[in-house]
C-alpha cells in the first residue's frame, strides 16, 4: 500500500505524456498551484462525470490561480478519445505503469462493492507554487468533488 500524501510534503515530480503524446510535468507549473487529481479510468460514468466537472469548472479555477491535470492508468489514445468525446478541456495525462499513481497514494489497496482489490484510488492531491502539497483528498465521490474543492479552497 503506497503512502497517503500530508499537507507540507513535498509532491513527488512527475513527467507523464498527455493525450496528444506530449510531456507534461509538474515542474512545468512551478509558481502557479496545481490541482492533480487521480482517476480509474476514462469514458466510464463516474470519471466522465469528474472531469466534465473540472471542464466545466476550468475557468473559475484558472481565475483563482489553478492548473488542473487528471491523471489515470489509460494510454494516451484513449485518453484523446476521451477527451474528444466529452469536449474536456483539463489536460489528461497517462501513467500506465502507476508510479506517479502510487507516489501520490492513489494506487493500492481499496474497497470495491465490499471486496478488497487493488486498483486507482479516486482522489485529489492539491499542490502549492512551491511544489508542496497544500490538500490531499482520498477515497473521493465523483459526483460533487469539483464543487467541493472549490468551496474548500474559498474560491
């Protein structure tokens, strides 16, 4: 079971490709906050139901200071599809080996319709312009979690 992240640990640095191949990485945001969240994976209800909510929600959140990146175990492909389908604007990136996954705490052990599996932990890891996490949500709803962080962070 990887570690949950606390507020004040450094966030482990990642490069991972988007949907079009491209590399994204966390140091790219340096100086702006960055919400990253984590999710099984694309085109099934509850993750197209998250990241239209970030879509949605992209404006006021890029307002107040945030980049947002959704990070799942799907290939690139998929995830342009994904993207395409839905008309998400959030950038998509690809960690099919898991270990941006399993470095934030979003992958492991978790409970599934009452049995124990190993899979994507849904959740959201909040960064700070300095690279520090400033929030970390785990075992989070897909329904309602976007409207939740942006009254958390008072935005």
């Amino acid at each position: 079971m990887s570690e949950r992240l606390q507020p004040g640990d450094p966030a482990p640095a990642f490069t991972l490709p988007d949907a079009d191949g491209n590399e994204v990485s966390l140091a790219g945001h340096k100086g702006r906050k960055v919400i990253v969240y984590f999710y099984p994976t694309a085109m099934t209800p509850g993750c197209t139901k998250q990241a239209c909510d970030f879509t949605d929600n992209l404006d006021v959140l890029a307002t107040a200071g945030y980049d947002v990146i959704g990070v799942s175990p799907d290939k690139s492909e998929k995830l342009a599809k994904f993207r395409e389908k839905e008309h998400l604007k959030v950038t998509l990136v690809s960690d099919p080996e898991k270990e941006t996954l399993t470095a934030y705490g979003a992958y492991g052990e978790k409970k599934l319709y009452g049995k124990t599996v190993t899979g994507v932990i849904r959740s959201t890891v909040i960064v700070d312009e300095e690279g520090k996490v400033e929030h970390a949500f785990y075992n989070v709803k897909a329904t309602g979690h976007v409207a939740k962080i942006i009254k958390d962070l008072g935005i």
